[in-house]
C-alpha cells in the first residue's frame, strides 16, 4: 500500500511516494522501476496478507502505474486520482484513487504483523 505515510516519511498522498521511484521522470513507472512492487487482493476478506495473496504486477498483466493525479473536486473529501493509473500489456488502463479510510467511533482493528520466520502470531 502506498499512503501518506510510506518509507518512514509524510506525503500529501498515496502518488507522492510512487515518484520517488520513477528513475527517468517520466510520472510513470515502468520496467525496472516496479521491481519489488507487487498487488494484494484479499481473496477471502479477513485483511491479512495470506499466502498465494500478494502478488508482483506481472502476475495481473500489470506494465505501467502513473503518478500523475488530480482531485476529485466534486467529492467532500476531495480524493485524489489518476484517470489512468494502472495500464495492462493489452493497453487497457484503469483508474486508480488514493483514498482516506475514516474509522467510526467504537471500531476496533486488529493487525497481525509476521515474525522474522514470516508467520503471523
């Protein structure tokens, strides 16, 4: 996940981290440049990261993510988005959002984080 706070420092946004690896700046990563990314989809919903649910970009035909965003100006929080953040090897590309999550009073989450093994607790 890329948020506000990603590599130990505050962003204005999920997209601001993303371009401190675009090597060419270009505002998109490609190539070289998503090495080491990969995509969680939390198939069974429990929000941890189990085996088989991370996954690198590749595996989704992912070949290019753009930075470049703007702001939904119609919406109340002002959420920030690229209309073609993701592009396929088909060409196809999807828009991507960077959202802030609010948490309701009374609400309580739980994370796991692995140990050195890997394994949750």
């Amino acid at each position: 996940m890329f948020g506000n706070v990603t590599f130990w420092m505050f962003w204005s946004n999920g997209y601001a981290p993303l371009a401190a690896l675009d090597d060419d700046r270009d505002g998109i990563l490609t190539g070289k440049e998503l090495a080491g990314l990969a995509l969680w989809r939390d198939a069974n919903g429990n929000g941890v990261a189990d085996p088989g649910e991370v996954k690198p970009l590749s595996a989704y035909g992912i070949v290019a993510i753009s930075y470049k965003w703007q702001t939904l100006n119609d919406h109340p929080d002002k959420v920030a988005f690229s209309p073609n953040g993701v592009v396929f090897q088909d060409g196809k590309t999807r828009p991507t959002f960077d959202l802030v999550l609010k948490a309701q009073l009374g609400f309580q989450a739980t994370f796991r984080v692995p140990n050195a093994s890997g394994n949750s607790p």
